[in-house]
C-alpha cells in the first residue's frame, strides 16, 4: 500500500516536472505561432486612357475595376489578409508599375482582373484564368498580345520595356526558371477560381492556360489573370456589366484566394525562436522524429534539369522528384527544422526569393505545421 502510494506520487511528480519543463521549453523558444498577413495584390486591368476592350459598347475597364474592389471588399473581411490595389479608380498605372506595387509589397498573391472580346465570332464566351507560360496556341497568343498592347500607351516604353514589341511572338514568349518557381502556386489558384467560375456559376469553362501576359511577367510572385467573359457576346457583356454579374463573379474569385490561401497556412509557419541559452543547456535534438523530413521547394517546372550545382547558382545536393508532367527541385534534406530555415536563406540570398518550406513523413508530403507539432 505505501509503495503504491509513493509510486504515485512519483508519477504526478514527474507529469509536474514534464509539464512545467514544456512550459517553460514553449516560453523560451517562443514557438507561438504569430498571424501571417497574406498580402495580395489585386489588379483592375487597364483604367484611365485604356480602356480595355468596348465590346457591345461595355467598357472592360469600369467592369474590371468594379469586380476588382468587390473581390477586395469581400477578403477584407478575413483578419489574415492584407488587400493592396494597383488602382481604385479610373487611372493607368503602366503595366510595369503595377508589377513593382506587387513586388515592393512582398506580395503574397497577383491577381489581375480583365474581361475579354472576340470580334470574329461574337457567340464566344466563357470565363478563363491564365498563368504565365512558356507558349500557347495562336489564340492564346492573340490574347497575350491584346493585352500587352497597353504598353505602347505608356510614356517611355521603350526604357521601361527594353527590346520588347507586343507584336513579335519572339517577345511575348520567354520565361526563366526564377519566374517558373511560381508556376506550381499559380496553377493551384487558378484551378480554383476556375473550379467556382464553373462549377458554383456554372459559367463555360474555357479552362486554366499558359500565356506571356506582360504583366504577369512583371511580378516574383504567383500570378493570375483572369478574364471574366466575353464583353462581346450580348447576353455574357449584359450579365458582366450587370450588379448582380459582378458580385456572383467577385464572390467566387475572392472565395478562391481564400480557399488558396487557406491551403497556404499548413505550409506557413511563424518565425520560430531557437532556444534561449540562459533558459537551459538541454539538447532538443534528441526527440526529433527521424521519419520527419525537411527541404526547401526552390523550383517547379516542366523542363528536366540536371541536378548539377551550376544550374542551381552554386547551390548543391539538388533533389530532383517528378509529379505528374512537372519536375520539383529541393534543396536541403533534414529532420532539423532550424537547419532546414537556414537552407531557405541561403535558397533566398541566392535568388530564389520564393522558395519555400515542405515537409515530409514516411515519404509523403505533410504540412510544416504538423510536422513540427509531432517532433
């Protein structure tokens, strides 16, 4: 009986110990997992002397910008998201401008918002997102070209725009890696909006595709464009220029960032403290999970590349892992989540700004979040 007794007082001693040991390990290290503030940025496409295309006499300019400001209103209302305008009014920020807004913001997300036209057959319609490509097909091409035509209505387009003519295919195609790092990111949030424009409004769905929007090109971050429909089409130019149009299509794009980004917080965590040196001597590293693995995704793209360190700005140890029709490139294996945040900026000072971290259990992806947790 009194050894049972003191059994069980050493077990609730030793919870005690445990439980204030944790404690004080969470307060020291202060592995608090802070808000991120997603930041997108959206863009109302064209504006002031531009005013986009005039089909059936609807400007794609006021349409584009009033769904823009909808989409903006509606994410506003999540505490975790910061929304940026490239313009909330009838003005033209030059197409470069509205990249640099994007990137000077850090931005999380470029989203820019268009209606499109097709003179040559006025039943055309439809809802589309793009993502910036190495090619398309001729129409595809057509679009990416209508679009860049905004350029030649800036002052100095030629500086801004060094040996670029939006009517040579030779420069509306071209794409390097660094830009493709983001081609994975973009693809997710397209399917998205996609998936709403079609399936919640049953819009026609012209599909997700890859085309050379210049401003697209401009951002170093995902990017979309989306074309909400066609201003030539009677009954589609009617329902985009309509309140209703633009609220149900505004509901849906801003449903789709949030869902997207949503799917982002399992991959984000907080800035993470190590351990404070006054607060003990103890050694973590003995209870990490050997089947937790850490890398950093420095690239997604459809070329296969050799995992030679000249390819990777000096970077070595490549991993090369196919999914599907794309090849994903990570840097810096690890079951050390401190390690691993140390081969992110190494990733990051060497270029690849939007390098991030992935973990894995058994081999299969997880979120960094969860695999924190199980360590």
């Amino acid at each position: 009986m009194i050894f049972q007794q003191t059994h069980k007082i050493k077990f609730k001693a030793r919870n005690l110990f445990l439980f204030l040991f944790l404690f004080s390990f969470l307060i020291s290290t202060k592995t608090v997992f802070a808000q991120k503030k997603y930041v997108i940025v959206l863009d109302a496409g064209h504006g002031g002397k531009d005013p986009g295309n005039l089909g059936n006499g609807y400007r794609e300019k006021d349409i584009a910008l009033k769904v823009t400001l909808l989409v903006g209103k509606e994410l506003a209302k999540n505490k975790a998201i910061k929304v940026i305008y490239t313009r909330k009014t009838d003005t033209y920020p030059a197409l470069w401008k509205r990249g640099q807004i994007a990137n000077e913001a850090n931005a999380d997300l470029f989203v820019s918002i268009h209606c499109d036209s097709y003179q040559p057959r006025p039943s055309a319609h439809g809802a589309g997102t793009f993502v910036l490509g190495l090619r398309g097909n001729k129409q595809n091409l057509e679009i990416a070209k209508r679009e860049n035509a905004s350029i030649l209505l800036e002052d100095n387009y030629q500086k801004n725009y060094e040996g670029f003519d939006p009517n040579s295919a030779e420069s509306v195609i071209g794409l390097s890696l660094l830009q493709e790092e983001n081609l994975d990111k973009s693809l997710e949030l397209a399917s998205l909006i996609q998936h709403n424009f079609t399936s919640k409004l049953k819009r026609k769905d012209r599909k997700v595709k890859q085309d050379n929007f210049q401003v697209l090109r401009e951002t170093i971050m995902p990017s979309v464009l989306i074309e909400l429909g066609f201003l030539t089409n009677n009954s589609e130019g009617k329902y985009l220029n309509s309140k209703k149009g633009q609220q149900q299509m505004a509901k849906s794009i801003a449903e789709a960032i949030s869902d997207y980004i949503n799917h982002l917080k399992l991959n984000t965590v907080a800035n993470i403290s190590t351990p404070s040196s006054k607060s003990t001597s103890v050694s973590y590293t003995s209870v990490a999970v050997s089947s937790i693995e850490y890398k950093v995704q420095i690239a997604s793209s459809k070329n296969k590349i050799a995992t030679k360190s000249y390819n990777f700005k000096g970077l070595k140890s490549i991993q090369r892992v196919q999914v599907g029709s794309y090849y994903k490139y990570y840097y810096g294996n690890t079951s050390n989540y401190k390690d691993v945040k140390k081969s992110l900026n190494l990733a990051k000072t060497k270029g690849y700004k939007s390098a991030f971290v992935v973990a894995f259990k058994n081999g299969k992806k997880i979120s960094v979040t969860e695999a924190i947790k199980m360590q």
